[in-house]
C-alpha cells in the first residue's frame, strides 16, 4: 500500500466538494468494524499519522507502518520497528542515509558481520575497533595497517605474525615464490611493530630467524645483549663490529680467530697463523702452515687437531716417513701406512698392519724375508681358497713348508713350478726346496737342485756355497748313509761303528733325535744329531762342545746324564742318558692344569737339580715344560743342556738364548745370564703347570717377548682358585721381571717350599 497526501486521498474518496468531517466519520466507522488498513489510509490523509501508524501496527502491517512512519519524518521508529523485526539490512539502509555510521557498525558488529562492521568503524574514525573487527574476519593484514594507525603496535605485531599463519603456506622467508615473498614482507613489518611495543627481544628473535643479522645485531647491542649481537654480527660477516664486541666481551680467543681471518684476507697467512695459535684453532693454523709451504709445521698442527689423515700427507710432503706412517696407522689407512714401514724395514709394524688389513699375503712375504716362518705360514693358511693370487699364495706357502722341513707338502704345492726351469720367478722357490734337502740330508737331490740355480744364476744368495758343500759331502760319507744325512735316518743303521739307530724320538731346532742302542757299553742311549748348518758352523761347534764338556761334569739324579760328544765326517752328534716316560708339556696338553701336589714335587726336584748346576757355575738357559721329562713314578729329569751358558764365558754375546714365553727379560734385552734366570724360566713353567696355560699368549714371538719386557701376567690363581696362596706367591716372586725383585737362588726358592 502506498500512502497518500491528504488532498488526494480525500479527492480519490469523496471528490472535491465534500466536506472534512466525512472522511474523519468514515475513518472511525472503518476503524469500529477493524478494517484497520483502509482506516489507517484515512488517518494519514487528515494529517493523524501517529494514530495510523498504531492501526497498521495493530494490523500487523509494518511495512506500511514502516513506510508511514519514513515519511513522516519519523525514521528512528522506523529503524527500531526494522531491528525489531529482523529487518536488519533496512535497519543498516536507513542508519547509512541518516550518516550514523557508528551505530550501524555496532549493530554489525553485534550481528556478527565483521567486514561491514570494520569498514564502518573505519569511516566513523574508530581505527581500534575496525581493526579488530577485521581481525574477527582473519584479516590481520589489514587488522595490523589499522593497529599501527592507531599506534597500538603490539595488536600490529601479533596481528603481522598472525597474517603470516594466515596465509596457509609453509612460508618459507627466503624463498622467492610470492606466498614466501608475502610471509617475509609480514615478518618483517611484525619484527618493526615489536621494536616500536617496544619488545626488541621478539623483534630481535625474528629478525634472526630471518637471517637480517645486521638489523637483529643493532637490535640486540642497543638493549644490551652483546653475547645475541655478537653472534647475529659474526654471521653477518660484519668483522669490525664483531672485533669491538669480542673485546668488550673479553672473548680475547674468538678475537684472534677473528683476527686470523683478517690477516688470511689481506694475505698475511704466517699472521694468521699466529693468530690461530692464540686460540688453539690447530687445525686452521695447519692449513695457514700447508699454503705456506712450511708441510712440518702444518703436519704438527694437524696432529694436535687431531686430523690425522692431512697429519700424515704433510709429514710425508715433509719427508718425515716414520711420523707419516704413524699418521697414516692412526687414520686407518693400514695398507700405506704398511708400505711406509716397509720402506722403513720395520717389518713387524708393517706386518701388523698387513694382518689388521687382512692382507696375509703381503705379511706372510714380509716374514718369510725376516726368517719367521712359521708366523708367516700361520698367516698363508688364514687366505681364503677363493684368494685371486692362488699361484702366489701356494708359492709362499711352499717356501715355508721347505724351511719348516716338510718336504713333501711344500713339494705338493708347487710341483709344477720345480718341474719347470730356473727363472727370476721361481728361483726362490727351487732355493727354498734345495735348501730343505740339504737340511735333510738328501744331498745327492740337493747338488742336482743347486746346479740348477747356480746355472741360471751363481751369484744367488748362498747357492754356489752350497753347491760345493754338498758336492764335498757326498765324497766325505760313506753311500750307506749319504742320501738321509741328518734328516730321518734309517732305522738300523749303525753310527760310527757303535750306535745302532732304533726308534725317531722327535725333531727340534738344534738336530734330530734316536733312541739308540750303545754297543760298547751294553746300554739304551738317546742320540741327538745336529743339524748340517750347525756341524759346518765351527763357531757353535766349539762353543757347543765346550758346554757339553761342563754338561758331563754334571751329576745330579733330576739331570740327564751326558755321555758323549762324536762326530762321522762332518755329521756331530751326542749321545744322552734315555729317559722313559714324557714331557712335562705333553701332560699339561693331555691333562690341562696339574694338581699343586703334583707340580710342588715337580718344582723341588727341577729347583734340586737347578741348584746343582749353578753351583757349578752353568746355567741352563731355557728351563721349560719341554725340557722336562716326567716317568710314570712322577721322577722330575732336567734336559738339553744343549744351550747351556757359563757364568763365567759368553757373557754379553748379543745373542738371545732361550725360547720366547719363558725366557727371562734381561736374556732377552741381551744381558748375561744368572741363576735369577733359570729361577724366572721355571717360574713360568710352573706357572703353566698350575693353570694350564702360558703367561704370555700374544700372536706373535716379537708380542711375546714385548710382553714379557713390559707386563706383569695376573697370578695363578686368577685362572685357578685350587693354587694355594703360598705357590701363588712363591710364583710370581719368581717371574718378577727385575732380576733383583726375585728369589736370589735356587735354595732360596725351595726353602719356601712347605716342609713334609
């Protein structure tokens, strides 16, 4: 319904010559029946707008009441009566018209509709609260413009940093797509509004994280935080503000560093140098030394700095070979630190690290050059069968069977290389192989092996020497026995017209040895015969017959008795008292550790028997379990004076007598030998009887005598707690590594002994 002036409202009804008083009695008539709409229209035409308006009310018509009331200048009921009814845009409409745009904002923002609420806020000047109303609409962009505007810096900064998580992205500041663009620009305008909270820390902080170490330093130093400014400087490569902020700090080390690094660009590297020591910076001070070329300098910082491979390369670039070796072994790299103490000649370091490497073959050379054969084979027969260098492999292993004596496996793997021509190849093996049958007496074999190398070559090693030797053996012997001299005699042969050979009782290093049966004196006898190399050395010949003379003079039930020193030709031999039962090192293997009964009877008849020699001033030199001999009634016998020493000869000869693992230390460092000695080589072979075991177990003969120079084995009854604590005692006093830290005698030792 559209309503209507007066004056038309009245014409349309009534015409124009009807009287005011009708349209009033017709209003009220239409009012008295409830025809509240046409009424209303009357009211309003006579000028009674308020009471139309409450008719359309009462009619429930609001939109017409609305219209009226606009109309009539009534636009504040109109506004309510919207509101009342929900009408909110209408409401909005009309508050806009009549510019009163701080209530239509409240009603926004009361109605939830932020954006308008802002925008209304904005225009009536309320900034504040446009602001949070576009932060209600998440758009804290804007939000934080507006805080700024309105100076409230820290709602800016919250509302940046808010933006940024906004933006949905995995923003990362340095990229250069836009989404990371945007995040940067938002981070960096966050970190400004913290400055101006002010809040320099989180600003601070989030200058750092946006590596703006310059703007986060100067943050940082103006609140006083130098340790966060010094780092933010020191990564912005700003070296004169980190200086003075190292100094106020007293960072005097970091300051040479630094100061390094300024002596470095200007290109004073010695400076630098200097300045790295200061600090202890090792490393970088080597690598100033290296560009200088001063390589020992450089290799001695790297050392400390423990970078032990550039340690190594430099002392080799400053030819100090042995420390880059050990440089090199540190570092791990075995096989060049193996080929420097090749270089060296010190093979057992170079051995050692062969084997850590796994490269047997290599050591097993090295050995072989240095005459430890059987280390050397233990090492062959640790390559695997699928070892690509099988040809070199059997050829080592060849060599070492031959020296070991074991002809026959030796020749087994290398038979087709001895049926072949002497050549630069495989010359060390047909030496190898000659040798081993001269060795065994197969000289008629020998000569024709020798021949062969010295045609190919005379000037071989000892080859033409040992040509002539065996040609001069075989004129010298009789042909009975010319084939087997010294080897494994035949079984029946007589020696020297009085030893008939019955039985092989065993090899060793000096010569093999028979029981035999003497024709003169009606009696069994144990005859040893020494090796070929050891019957033309006619040092050892004297020397050995001078100690067997003073053997002889020995007599004593627990020492074998000496019979005879002989010899055929050049063939020397020693007939010995036969002794029945076994080593004492045989039943330690069969039964492992004795019982401390058992081996107290053993160690007082060995300490008897010891006592007896030394009194006749001869010491034996290598008491050990092999050289002991045990009957079936548990009768001790003392063996092989065969190396026995004088306390008044010999006496600093630079040769080591004895055997690795009971020989005493000051034999080994070449000192004289004492009855102390003895004392000491029984004490480890007692000490093996009670446990079942040697002292020194290492992998080597070198890494057992070093143990025995230089530690203390643990006691007996570590490994067997039926060792009574007296015998513990006693043995270790023996095995003291001091001479002077043991018993002075072999009666001082057995009156320790319990008494039976």
């Amino acid at each position: 319904m559209v309503v209507m002036n007066l004056a038309s409202v009245y014409t349309i009804a009534y015409g124009s010559g009807e009287n005011m008083a009708d349209p009033l009695r017709k209003a009220q008539k239409l009012e008295k029946k409830g025809d509240y709409e046409r009424a209303a229209e009357i009211y309003a035409s006579l000028g009674e707008t308020r009471h139309a308006i409450d008719l359309l009310l009462d009619a429930e018509q609001y939109d017409l009441a609305s219209e009226l009331m606009i109309s009539s200048n009534r636009v504040e009921e109109a506004i309510n009566l919207y509101l009342k009814r929900g009408q909110i845009q209408k409401a909005l409409n009309q508050l806009k018209k009549q510019g009163d745009f701080f209530r239509a904002a409240m009603i926004c923002k009361q109605q939830k509709q932020f954006r308008e609420a802002a925008a209304l806020f904005e225009k009536c000047g309320i900034l504040s609260e446009a602001a949070r109303m576009y932060a209600e609409e998440r758009d804290y962009k804007r939000a934080a413009e507006l805080y700024l505007r309105s100076n409230m810096m820290q709602s800016a900064a919250e509302s940046y940093e808010s933006a940024v998580k906004e933006l949905e992205v995995k923003a990362n500041p340095f990229s250069t797509t836009s989404g990371d663009v945007l995040a940067r620009s938002l981070w960096l305008k966050a970190a400004k509004a913290w400055e101006l909270v002010p809040n320099p820390e989180k600003a601070g902080k989030i200058y750092q994280d946006l590596m703006e170490w310059e703007l986060a330093g100067t943050l940082y130093e103006s609140i006083g935080n130098f340790r966060k400014a010094l780092f933010c400087f020191e990564q912005s490569d700003n070296i004169d503000k980190t200086l003075q902020l190292l100094k106020n700090l007293n960072m005097h080390e970091k300051a040479a560093k630094l100061m390094a690094v300024k002596a470095e660009s200007s290109g004073d590297l010695a400076m630098a140098a200097q300045f790295a020591l200061q600090q202890k910076d090792y490393a970088k001070a080597a690598e100033y030394y290296e560009r200088l070329g001063d390589f020992r300098l450089a290799a001695e910082n790297y050392e400390k700095s423990q970078a032990f491979l550039l340690a190594a390369e430099a002392y080799f670039k400053a030819d100090d070979i042995p420390k880059a070796a050990r440089m090199y072994r540190i570092a791990g790299n075995l096989d060049t630190a193996a080929k420097l103490y090749e270089q060296l000649s010190q093979t057992d370091q170079a051995v050692e690290l062969h084997v850590q490497s796994q490269n047997f073959c290599r050591g097993a050379e090295l050995l072989l050059e240095a005459e430890k054969t059987e280390e050397a084979l233990r090492l062959l027969l640790r390559v695997p069968e699928d070892h690509p260098s099988q040809r070199t492999i059997r050829r080592l292993k060849a060599i070492a069977y031959f020296r070991l004596k074991k002809i026959q496996t030796g020749f087994n793997f290398v038979s087709d290389l001895l049926e072949q021509p002497v050549s630069a190849d495989n010359i060390d093996v047909h030496y190898e192989y000659a040798n081993a049958l001269q060795e065994e007496g197969r000289l008629k074999e020998s000569l024709v092996a020798f021949q062969r190398i010295v045609d190919h070559d005379k000037n071989y090693k000892n080859a033409l020497k040992c040509l002539n030797w065996c040609a001069a053996m075989e004129e010298t012997l009789s042909a009975k026995i010319s084939d087997t001299v010294v080897g494994e005699l035949p079984i029946g042969i007589v020696i020297a017209g009085r030893y008939e050979l019955l039985e092989l009782l065993g090899k060793g290093g000096m010569g093999v040895v028979y029981r035999a049966a003497d024709r003169e004196l009606n009696l069994a006898v144990a005859l040893k015969i020494l090796r070929p190399k050891l019957s033309y050395d006619p040092d050892f010949i004297e020397m050995f017959k001078r100690e067997v003379t003073l053997a002889r003079m020995l007599s004593h039930p627990n020492i074998i008795k000496i019979y005879d020193l002989n010899r055929m030709g050049n063939m020397w031999f020693v007939s010995m008292e036969y002794l029945q039962g076994e080593e004492v090192k045989d039943v330690i293997i069969r039964e492992g550790k004795l019982a401390s009964e058992q081996v107290q009877s053993i160690g007082m008849q060995i300490l008897s028997a010891l006592s007896h020699s030394h009194s006749r001033n001869l010491i034996h030199s290598d008491v050990k379990p092999q050289n002991i001999f045990l009957d079936e009634k548990g009768h001790a016998t003392l063996v092989d004076f065969g190396i026995a020493r004088t306390m008044s000869s010999h006496s600093k000869d630079q040769i080591v007598y004895g055997t690795p693992g009971y020989i005493s230390p000051e034999q080994i460092t070449g000192d004289q030998a004492t009855p102390r000695s003895d004392i000491y080589s029984l004490g480890v072979s007692l000490y093996e009887m009670v446990t079942g075991r040697v002292p020194f177990e290492e992998e080597t003969m070198d890494l057992i005598l070093e143990s025995q120079l230089k530690t203390d084995p643990p006691p007996p009854s570590h490994y067997s707690s039926e060792v009574p604590k007296w015998m513990d005692n006693l043995i270790i006093k023996m095995m003291a590594r001091k001479p002077l830290n043991r018993f002075a005698s072999a009666d001082d030792v057995l009156a320790v002994f319990p008494k039976s």
